[in-house]
C-alpha cells in the first residue's frame, strides 16, 4: 500500500513523500509541512557541487525498515531512518543528487516518548538529521558526530525545538 502523498520542487529541490504504513494515515498533513519548512531553508542542506537534489521520503514503519536495513545495511535491526544518496554528473561538472529516506514512525513514538519531545518535534530532528545525510554529513567517528550535531542543534533552535542531546 504506497500512497503518494506531496510531490513539490524547492528552487535546487525536487521532493516527494510516500507512506506504506497506517502509523502515518493520521500524521500526513503535520509531516508534509515539516518536511517543506525544513526544505525551504535549503541553505543548509546543499553545496555548490549539486546543482539538483531530488529526494523521496518514504514513511514507514519498524518492519519495512528492518527489512530495509537488513538487505542494503546488512544490519538485521530496526532504525529510526535510513538515507540512501547517489549522484550523477552532468555538464561542467555539476552534480544531480538523488536520495531515499525511509523514516519509521513506530521508532519516532517509541524515541519521542524517551526523549520527551512530542512526535512531531522528533520527526523533524529525523528530518534535519536525513537531510544533513544527503549532502555527505556523517557520524563514523567523534568528530563527524560532533560536526553534525552542531548543524542539527542550530537548525532545530530555527523551529523553537530544544537541544535533544541533552
């Protein structure tokens, strides 16, 4: 059961949000906004070397994204989201960046309720921390982590959303 629920294009964006999963049915309208707030600034989440981003978000839940995790991660476990990004060059060198996010809404209630951050706050941390993905941000070791962290910090205190690392 996929529904296609936005398809809009930011000026370097092209976006599209799909849902497999009746944890979503009830969130589709919240999330949308979320994910076109975040994307509208853009500034964050791009660099001169990609000319177009063009990203599917896919909504889902602990089962699919196991399944998920397991067959391109090799990992046999759950995960709040997974980024997947490649790219492909075209003149001058320009890059057009294409990416899938699938994001577990049965990870983000359980994670929200231990955080104590409504469901929606820690969609959009997951969203922010997606996006940073798609444009090579990473967490391997400490100080990528830290980098990356500091990014999601800024960009959250832009939607009044508190440090969740703390």
């Amino acid at each position: 059961m996929k529904h296609i629920l936005s398809n809009k294009i930011y000026k370097k964006f092209n976006f599209s949000v799909v849902s497999n999963s009746r944890i979503w049915s009830k969130r589709v309208k919240n999330t949308k906004s979320i994910i076109n707030l975040a994307l509208k600034d853009y500034k964050y989440y791009t660099n001169k070397s990609c000319k177009y981003y063009d990203i599917t978000f896919l909504l889902t839940d602990d089962k699919h994204i196991k399944k998920l995790n397991k067959k391109y991660k090799n990992t046999n476990k759950t995960t709040n989201v997974l980024t997947f990004t490649n790219y492909h060059i075209i003149n001058d060198n320009q890059k057009i960046r294409y990416s899938n996010i699938a994001i577990s809404g049965d990870r983000i209630k359980e994670e929200s309720r231990k955080l104590n951050l409504n469901f929606y706050e820690h969609f959009t941390h997951i969203v922010i921390h997606s996006l940073l993905h798609t444009n090579n941000y990473k967490h391997e070791n400490e100080r990528d982590f830290q980098k990356m962290k500091k990014k999601e910090i800024l960009i959250l205190k832009k939607f009044n959303i508190r440090n969740p690392y703390i």
